[in-house]
C-alpha cells in the first residue's frame, strides 16, 4: 500500500549517504553546554548524495541527538520512496519490485536516546541488480507520547532521514516555460520555472537567474533555492529580485547546473 507521510513526517532532515565514507557518531555534549541549548531532537548527518553500483552494498551510521529533559524510544523502518504522477510517495518496504527499502539492515530495531546525549545506528543496504527505486527514507517513529498542553492529547515525535542513490548517467532534466510575476506594492518581481527530471538519477540542479535591460546590460541578478529532483518529480523553482525595475522591456535567463551539465532558458517581459 502506498501512503504519502507529510503529515506523519512533521520534522524530516532530508540526507543521503556517500557509498567511500562514514561519519563518526556525536559524542555527547558537556553537561555545561547541553543546558545551554535550546530543546530538540535532531538526525544527522544533513544532506549528502550516495553513488554506488547495482549489487553494491553501502553502510551510514545516523546519529540521533536528543536535547531536551526527557528519554525518548524509536523504532526503525525503511520505505522506499517513489514518484507518482511527479509527487514523492513512501512505500513500506517489501511492496516495490526490486525495492531497496527490503534489504535494509538496522544495528538495532529499537534505540533509546537519553535526555541530553546522542545515539547512533547504523543502516546496512544492498543495492538490487535490477532496482528502478532511487531513494529511501529511514524512518525513526517515536514510540513515546509528548503532551501537548495539560488537557491535551499527546503527540508523537518521529524523524526521517532520506536517503538517495546515483547509480547510473543518466541525467535527464526539462525545463519548462519560464513565468515572471511583475512586483506590487507588497510583493516583489518572482520569476519562476517548473523543472521535470525525465532521467533515472536524483540531481540537485543550482540555479541563476538574471535580468537584462533591452540593451543586453545586467540589471539583477538572484539565485534559486536548491531542490532536489527525484526520477519523474516534477517542482517549481522560484527566485525573488528585491529591486524595483523602472519601466522598460526586458529578458530574464534562467541557468541551472547539475552534475557537469548546464541548462539554459530565457522569456521576455515588460514593466509597464
């Protein structure tokens, strides 16, 4: 069964793992310096791309740290992530052909992370022969209840640590119309553009964009938030130009790199 978990993944640090190195697990911090921090529960580490082979085994130690007054319990799963009509869904594991969720391995099912100090698993996959899938999620699903308020029904916490995989070239990314909202006098000039990834590789594309005044010269540049784009996901890239641009005909060029290549579209607008 599919099931779409953004309302079940409230807090999700997005991450992926490098198949030539490991990170060390966080020690516990000085008690000083541990009540000094703002309560939390963290999952690192943050965000990194994976590339491997098929049939290769990788390994990522996930650290959990845990800032705050209580003990807190999780359990741990793999989903395999999918795209569905350009949107992510998550997959329990076992229902994906040639899933990678299935293979994984956990150094333990349950961990228990005491108030102020940090614990680490560690996650062993393989890489089936013949997998389409290109990202899973590891999920940390708290098994305690944090009340909300003193009447209120309590809350569970859980995390999720996403995990995707580069395994072949090819990188297939397509751009579509690019759309410029004029500023108002609440909002400032937006360009955006939907960007597909019609390959079969997650890639991170990192866009420019920049206007042009009808003679050809630079009049403001800005840059695109970076996004990650899963096989078939479909998303829109925004940028905002906190100038005023006087009245004129312009062009605006949209460039966005990925993985060594360079992509490259441009619209002309007017502000009237």
């Amino acid at each position: 069964m599919i099931l779409t978990r953004l309302q079940y993944l409230a807090q999700v640090l997005l991450w992926t793992i490098t198949a030539s190195a490991q990170l060390a697990p966080v020690a516990p911090q000085p008690q000083s310096v541990q009540k000094s921090l703002p309560p939390s529960i963290s999952l690192s580490p943050a965000v990194v791309m994976a590339r491997g082979t098929f049939g290769q085994g990788l390994s990522q130690t996930l650290t959990l740290s845990n800032q705050t007054d209580s003990d807190f319990a999780f359990d741990l799963a793999a989903e395999d992530v999918v795209v569905e009509k350009g949107q992510r869904q998550f997959v329990a594991a076992g229902e994906t052909e040639h899933g990678i969720a299935a293979t994984a391995l956990f150094s333990q099912n349950t961990v228990l992370v005491k108030a102020h100090t940090a614990a680490s698993v560690e996650v062993r996959l393989t890489i089936p022969t013949e997998t389409k899938t290109r990202a899973i999620v590891a999920l940390f699903r708290g098994n305690d209840r944090l009340p909300t308020s003193s009447t209120a029904v309590g809350v569970t916490a859980s995390l999720g640590a996403l995990l995707t995989f580069n395994l072949t070239d090819n990188i297939k990314l397509e751009p579509e119309t690019i759309h410029v909202k004029p500023a108002t006098e609440t909002t400032n000039l937006t360009v955006s553009q939907w960007i597909t990834n019609g390959g079969t590789e997650p890639a991170v594309p990192e866009g420019t964009a920049v206007v042009l005044n009808a003679a050809g010269s630079l009049v403001e540049k800005t840059t695109f938030p970076s996004l990650r784009l899963l096989p078939s996901e479909r998303l829109e890239f925004a940028a905002e130009f906190p100038e005023q641009l006087p009245a004129g005909d312009y062009k605006v060029l949209c460039s966005f790199q990925f993985e060594g290549h360079t992509m490259t579209s441009d619209a002309a607008f007017k502000i009237p």
